[in-house]
C-alpha cells in the first residue's frame, strides 16, 4: 500500500519530494528507484528512501504499516497487532521532530487513528484516519451501477467504522440532486443489499490477490490534496469525535471539512433514526474493541 500511494503521489504532483520508510531498507530503496524511473516519464518529482530523521521536516506523514488481514479475517481481529506497529512507527518519528499532520490508513484504521494520536501526543485536527473515503466511493459506484447513471452524479455515504458495521447513509443519498429514498420502488436500489456489497468489497479483492492497494492509495492522495490545496472539501474521513451524534474520545468516519490544518469542522448530517442507531452501535463496538486494546496496554 506504501509504495502505491507513493506512485499515485507522484502522478499528481502533490510534492517535490516523497520518501519512504521500511525496516527492510533494501526493499523501501528498491520501490523507490522503481517509481523514480516511473517520474521520469510522468512527473518530475524527488522519490528516494530514508528513515524517520528524513521525515521530521515533513508536512505530512502517511503510516501505512500495520498487520494486514488474511481471507475473511476482520479488520478489527488485527487491531492489537497492528497496535505495536503503528505505536512503534509514531515513537519513531515524533522522537525525530515530526509535527506535520498524520495520515493513518492501517487497520482496523479508526483504532489505529486513536493510536496515533494517543502516542504522538498531537491534537485531533492533525491526526486523520482513511476511514469510509473509499467505502463511500464504493457506495457511489454501487449505486451508479444499478441505476445506469455516473458515479460522479451520486452524492452518498457510508460513516462509522472502516469495517463490517458501517452504516449506509442512504437517507442522505443523493442522484443528481434527486433523493435516493423518492426513485420509484421497481428502480430503487435495495438498501440492505447496498450496504452488504460495500462491506464485502475489500475481503472480495483480498481474496482474488491477497490485499487492497489502488482504491486506498487513491484514497490516501485525497485527503493529501484537500490538505496541500487548503481546499475546504467534504471528505468523509476517520477524526476524533467531541460530541457528534453523543459520541466522544472515538475515532470513526463522518464527513468533514479538510483544510491545511487537518480537520477543520466535523459535519453531522441530518440521518434516519435507524442510520442514528447504527451509527452508535458502530461507536459502541469501537469502544469496546478500544478498551480491550486499553487493557493489552
């Protein structure tokens, strides 16, 4: 995932300068010289390899590392693994001098978000997890598929966990203007199924090739562009909740406005009394999976 969002990085010219950062040098230099024969062909950007001390004067630090899930295995199930990595990796690089933004996209994300900001001592703002980006972006195509129409002419969401209890805000959906709920009933996507097919994306790819990569890593180029761009855009991302909904001290996805200086305002949608539900019940599962987390600490 590191190396492919390195990649996307560098076609969007993002940044004069990307480095990447693995225990195994060899193979962080390797990916690196790879991309650069890439940028030689597309943009003209400074990719090489390092190690923290390089990244304490960057704006922005993307963590990728992290355990990674095998066949139908929950991103949850991975949360005290990837725990030690990202604790490991934060340490590293604020005993460096980093004090940019953090963008986490390893899972379970929402946890490790936590995580991040817990050991790196930074404010909410600056610690942004991936979280339901490319859930929502599945969702859109979900629901541009069974109804004929762009992807870009639909405006819908999935909030809560990056995982298997996200909620489909599909009272909020939107073709072209149109609320999803007021389509015809023969025409009307099924909301349960809807919901179903997005969160059985990812362990679909995973099972055909091991790992996701390309939509995450497009994810990731997202946010960075919201940020460098100072761009005010609404992005459903993983931030620290202060009250939303009841919920507080929690990592979890809803959409929010991202500026230079991270998250700029947390949006609370106007959701169905069954979305509200889910929504916390998504929260309360989080919690619970955190206090465990806690007590392994």
């Amino acid at each position: 995932m590191g190396a492919t969002t390195a990649y996307a990085l560098m076609l969007r010219a993002l940044f004069r300068e990307i480095i990447l950062i693995d225990r195994d040098e060899a193979l962080a230099e390797a990916e690196a010289m790879d991309i650069s024969d890439a940028g030689v062909l597309a943009r003209p950007t400074h990719v090489r390899s390092g190690n923290f001390a390089d990244a304490a004067s960057a704006r922005i630090a993307v963590l990728t590392a992290g355990a990674a899930t095998h066949g139908s295995e929950s991103r949850l199930s991975v949360t005290a693994r990837s725990a030690d990595i990202v604790q490991s990796c934060i340490r590293d690089l604020v005993a460096a001098g980093f004090d940019g933004l953090l963008i986490v996209a390893a899972n379970s994300v929402d946890l490790m978000a936590w995580v991040a900001k817990d050991v790196s001592g930074f404010p909410g703002h600056r610690v942004i997890g991936t979280g339901t980006l490319l859930d929502s972006s599945r969702l859109q195509q979900t629901i541009a598929a069974r109804l004929n129409v762009a992807a870009s002419s639909v405006d819908a969401l999935m909030i809560g966990e990056h995982g298997d209890s996200s909620v489909a805000a599909l009272s909020i959906a939107r073709i072209g203007g149109v609320a999803l709920e007021s389509i015809e009933a023969g025409t009307r996507p099924n909301a349960a199924d809807l919901a179903e097919e997005v969160r059985g994306a990812a362990y679909k790819i995973i099972e055909g090739k091991g790992y996701t990569s390309f939509g995450v890593a497009t994810a990731i180029v997202r946010i960075c562009e919201a940020i460098v761009r100072d761009e005010h855009a609404v992005v459903p991302v993983s931030t620290l909740l202060t009250g939303q909904y009841g919920i507080t001290d929690l990592y979890l996805s809803l959409p929010c406005i991202l500026g230079e200086t991270g998250v700029e305002r947390v949006l609370t949608p106007h959701l169905s009394q069954s979305e509200t539900a889910a929504l916390i019940a998504s929260a309360n599962m989080l919690r619970t999976a955190k206090h465990a987390l806690d007590r392994g600490a």
